[in-house]
C-alpha cells in the first residue's frame, strides 16, 4: 500500500511539473475545393480563452507575428496573400511604442493554390501567443495538407504535426472548415484613422502658408467675385470648387491604395527596404524645401490644365482645381509625400485616403470661405520672405523625421548604428539649427535678407531653441517621456550615466555574450550568458536572478517598465543579486559544436533563443515569459519563482526571501 502511495505521488508531482508547460493554441490542417484547377489550404488555429495569437500584419520590432513558410513542389503554386479571419483585433502597446493585432478564440488562415495535380503540401508556420500576464516563446509548428488532383480538388484534413514546444499532440482536425471573410485589413482601428486625418490637416495648413500656394489666394478669389453678378451663384461655384480639390486629393490616396493593394501596404509597414525607401524619400523631400532643387511637374502637363480651366462650367471648375494642385506641387509634393510615407507605414488599408481627405480640407476650406466672403483677404498678412521661412522650417522637420524611419530599421535588425543618443544628437543638431534659422542667424541663399525679428519668429525659435535644451539630459540617459514614442528605446543608449560600472575587462571573456549588460534598462548591469553569471556568482558571493524574457515579450516590457524602475526594487537588483537576462526569442545561431537534440521534447536546439526556451522548461517546468528564478552559484533554485505581477511589494519580498535564503545555505 505504501509503495503504490509513494507512485501515486510521484505521478502527481511529474503531471504537476508538466502540466505548467502550456498548450492553448490547438492547429488543424485541411484543404478547401474552390474549382478543379485551385484549392485553399487552410489553416486554423482553436485559441483557449485568455489567450491571444498575433496576427500576420504587425511591423518590425514588435511581438512576434504569425509567418508561414510553404514547401516549394512542381505540383502547385501559390496565389497571392495568406488571408486570415475574422478581422485581427487591434491596439496601441506603449511598450513596443506601436500598434499591434491579435487574435481571439479562433482564427483562420487561408492559402490560394493552384494546383497542377494531386499532391501532399508540407511548410511550417510560426507564432506567438500571450495572455494579459504572460508570453510563450514563438513556436513552430510543422504542417502536411493533402489535395486531391484529377481534374478536381476533394476537400480534405491532414493531420497536424506534432507540437514542437511542447511535444504534446494538438486537438482533432477538422475535414471542413468556414469561408473566411476580408471585409477588413487585420489591425486597422478608427483611432488610426483619425491620427492619419488629423495629421493630414495639418500638413494641408502648413502647405497652405506655403509661397506655391499662398500668393495664389486673392488670385483664385478673384475669379469667384467677377465671373458671376449673382452671389448664390458664386457660393455654388466656390463650394463645388472646394469639393473638386478634395475629390482631387482623395483620389490620389485611393488610387495608391488600388495600384499597390492591401498586402503591399502591409509589406510596406513592416520592410525594411520600405523604410530605408522612406528615409531616403524624405531626405530629398528635405532638401527640397531647404533649396538645393525644386520638385515640379513638366511645364506642359500644366498648361494643357491651366487651358482647360478657362472652359468655364463645372468642368472648367474641375481643371482650375486640377491646376491649383499641380502648379503648387513644388511646395505641396514633398508634404504629401511624407503624409503618404506615414499612413502607409501604419499599414492601414484607406490610410492614403484619410490622409489626403484631412489634407484637401485643410486647403478646401480656406479657399472656399475666402470665395465666399472676399472682404476677408484684407485681414491677411502681405506675401513675402515669410513664406519661405515656412518652407525652409519644413525642409528641418522632414530632416528630423527621415531619422525616425532609419531608426525603425535600425532596431528591427539590431545594427546598432542609431541607438538613442546617437539619435538624440542628430536631432539636437537639427532642432538648434532651425532654431538659429528662425533667430535671423543663419540665412540661405534663396532667404530675404532679416533686418527685424518679427513676434511670433521669435517666440517660434524660442519654443524651438527650449525643445532643443529639453532634448540634451537625454544624451545622458534622460528618459525624455514626453517625447518617447519619437525615440529609440533607452535600452539602446549606450553613454549612460545613470548605468552602474561596467565590469572591468578582466571581468569579461567574451563581449559578445555580454551584449545586454550593455542594453539593460535603468543602469542594471545584466549578463546575457547564464555560465559567466554563475562564475560572477560565485567570485562576488551573490545570487542569481534569472530573468526569462524575450525581445517580443510585451509584458517583459511591462515589468521592466513598472516594476523594476522602482527605487526599492532597482536597489536590490543592483546591490543585492547578479542578474541574467536569457532572451528565449534570441535568433541568433548557436555554433556547430553547441547544437544539440533537447531531452525534454527531442526537439533540434540550433538557437540561442531555442537554448534557453528548453533550459526554462526542462528545469523549471514552464515556458512562459515573464519568469524570475533566484539561484545560488550552484545553480540550486533557493525561493518561489515570480511571474508577471505588477505589485511592486511582493516583487520586493520576492528578492527579500531569495537573498535570505542565500545567506543562510
């Protein structure tokens, strides 16, 4: 009877152990007939309920999104996008500074092909998956779909594969499966809409004040107040000529839309080529403004416009607003470019649309107003070297922006050239040189010569020269929350001062294992390689914080960001335990001698991310992330490990109990 008691329990304890290595996404694999020459594969995917699966469309630097990658065979092609329903939830996460889109409870994947005969389709597929408390590491998952050939294509189900995180086998799949719908883009959101509206109508006040636009004003009101005697008639003509510069600029966000299509606006948002394309857009944009060139469309297009316009009517009307946008498009281009850039960088599908819709009003508005009352032109400011002082100012701020878009790439690829005070410096050198520009300091050679300052000029170049000053702490570590969302990360700032010591060099063996002592927030010196922290461990007499996390992990960011900034808990981490940060997402390669075939699910182990991903669950039974372990030199767990908790003081018992614990071993 004891023996069979001391079974029971042992069996309880390892299902105990196991059962914290968790499953909740459940694939099931099928094909779908749409006619005898093309199928769908289909790839669904059953999510338990608290859990979430990120979508497809999510840009560089963020969590993890869902990939698939399908085996090349003769036997059949793939037709466009992986389509995926129903539409992707979405949200701004402050701690990836972006917006992301998941899933909920199910989601369906879907693949067109065409099909040249009867074969069995293999690829793979990645994801990640989180709750509002943890993160798994992304998992692969292996795929084998058959379809039939023969002049037709039988639905059919393939088995799923085999869990490759956690070895177990996934739910029953499914012969037959539900038409997917695309009556949206994943990840698009009302409140994205907005921004990109409001962000148009201002670029439209600032190309309104431009010197194409400006000077043009009592010209075009001019043709309202005496081409009719009838003022109803005027009105009509001045509204129907506000709307023709809306439809006109509209048409060109809804025509980019149309030309590159949905799945390349969301290429576009998370390429890297796309970006590097982007900052280089700008910077040309930027010179132009600043007067290295001009932008301008043939003299001959314009005329042909400027002809037409003199037909009269609507169509006439039409023509003269068709004008208006091509003879200003030396000054209104690179603004419409970058208000471009942006919306497709958000990746959303009418975003070209609502940018060039705020854009329009802002310019309609005016003129048809001005059309309307005429007694208002005296109210506004003569024409002159002002205008181009707007222009030049616009030429700094497209500078600073292109930076953001080279930074974008920058982190997504870890090249470390713009880290944070690089960053900072660039625009610090930007923003003081506009600021001298608008003080009268500095003059290009297109400027009117400045004999006074004029009011708001200078209050202008004050609030510039005291954004600069704001900008300076952070090349020293500054957090600068204000303006965070514009900067790197400040985990990439490498000069400091509110970091601890850097070990001596005697104390490091190998930079590259020691790559985020250098990337760790809040001055902590944290160890990257879990065997030179237990030498460290042993050398200064202190334990050890395991730190399991990954570079997608957005509740990683949280804790980082909530807890561990506090002073108490910062104390103790500096002061009190040697800390190591072990990425289970890490990419990077192992060497040929350190692969190995893992015990705890036979699953190859080729990477840094996948080396630590299975010492996580091997030795402490789960594989999710956030997760703080406290060990002894030894590598003997000492305390109750910590999970995503948001309390600050039982994060501050946690490290209590495990430093009690090592002094009395």
């Amino acid at each position: 009877m004891k023996k069979l008691l001391i079974i029971l329990a042992l069996m309880w304890v390892s299902i105990s152990a196991k059962s914290q290595i968790e499953s909740p996404v459940h694939w099931s694999f099928s094909s779908e007939k749409i006619n005898d020459q093309e199928a769908f594969l289909v790839l669904k995917a059953n999510i338990d309920p608290g859990w979430h699966v990120y979508s497809q469309f999510i840009k560089e630097g963020g969590p993890v999104p869902t990939s698939f990658k399908f085996d090349p065979s003769p036997a059949f092609q793939l037709v466009g996008e992986v389509l995926e329903s129903p539409k992707a939830l979405s949200g701004f996460d402050k701690n990836f500074d972006m917006k992301i889109s998941w899933h909920e409870k199910q989601v369906i994947f879907k693949q067109r092909i065409k099909l040249k005969q009867a074969t069995t389709i293999t690829g793979s597929l990645e994801f990640m998956v989180c709750n509002d408390h943890k993160c798994l590491p992304p998992t692969d998952e292996q795929f084998s779909i058959s379809v039939g050939g023969s002049g037709s294509v039988a639905p059919q189900a393939a088995n799923t594969g085999k869990h490759k995180q956690s070895g177990s086998k996934n739910a029953a799949v499914q012969s037959k499966v539900e038409q997917p719908t695309t009556d949206g883009m994943p990840g698009e959101s009302t409140s994205s809409y907005f921004g990109i509206l409001i962000a148009g109508f201002f670029g439209g006040l600032a190309a309104f004040f431009m010197p194409c636009i400006y000077p043009m004003i009592p010209l075009t009101i001019s043709f309202f107040t005496k081409q009719e005697v009838s003022r109803r008639k005027g009105i009509q003509k001045a509204f129907l000529y506000g709307t023709f510069i809306i439809t006109i600029y509209v048409g060109l966000g809804l025509l980019i839309t149309f030309f590159f299509g949905s799945s390349a606006l969301n290429e576009a948002a998370s390429s890297a080529t796309f970006n590097l394309i982007f900052f280089a857009v700008l910077i040309i944009f930027a010179l132009s403004f600043l007067g290295a060139f001009e932008i301008t469309l043939p003299s001959v297009l314009v005329n042909k416009m400027d002809e037409k316009s003199n037909k009269g009517g609507m169509v006439g009307l039409f023509f003269m607003a068709f004008t208006l946008a091509l003879v200003s498009f030396s000054c209104t281009g690179p603004i419409i470019g970058t208000l471009l850039v942006d919306a497709v960088s958000k990746g959303t599908y009418y975003g070209p649309a609502m940018g060039m819709l705020g854009f329009s009003l802002a310019l309609a508005i005016p003129f048809t107003l001005f059309a309307i009352f005429p007694s208002w032109l005296k109210e506004l400011p003569k024409s002159g070297g002002w205008l181009n002082s707007v222009k030049v100012s616009l030429g700094f701020l497209e500078f600073a922006l292109a930076f953001k878009y080279l930074s974008n790439v920058d982190l997504a690829y870890h090249w470390g050239i713009l880290n944070r005070d690089v960053f900072l410096i660039i625009w610090i050198t930007i923003f003081a040189f506009l600021g001298f520009y608008l003080a009268g300091k500095i003059r290009l050679s297109h400027d009117s010569e400045t004999k006074t300052l004029t009011l708001p000029r200078l209050f202008v170049s004050m609030l510039v020269f005291g954004f600069t000053f704001y900008m300076i702490p952070g090349v020293f570590g500054a957090s600068l929350k204000s303006i965070s969302a514009w900067l790197p990360p400040i985990t990439s700032q490498e000069f400091d001062l509110t970091r601890s010591t850097i070990p001596e060099k005697s104390e490091i063996t190998t930079k590259k294992k020691y790559a985020s002592l250098f990337h760790t927030p809040y001055g902590l010196d944290a160890f990257y390689d879990y065997e030179e922290a237990i030498m460290q461990s042993k050398k200064l007499n202190k334990p050890i914080l395991l730190d399991f996390t990954g570079w997608s992990c957005t509740n990683c960011r949280k804790m980082e960001a909530s807890v561990w900034s506090d002073p108490k808990v910062l104390e103790r981490l500096k002061q009190d335990y040697i800390l190591v940060s072990l990425y289970v997402d890490d990419k990077s390669e192992l060497a040929e001698n350190e692969k190995y075939l893992s015990k705890f699910n036979g699953k190859k182990i080729k990477t840094i991310g996948q080396k630590w991903g299975d010492y996580q669950a091997a030795t402490f039974g789960t594989n999710s992330q956030p997760y703080y372990v406290i060990i002894n030199g030894s590598g003997k767990q000492l305390t109750a490990p910590q999970a995503f908790d948001l309390d600050i003081s039982k994060y501050v018992t946690f490290l209590d109990k495990g430093v009690a614990a090592f002094k009395n071993m």
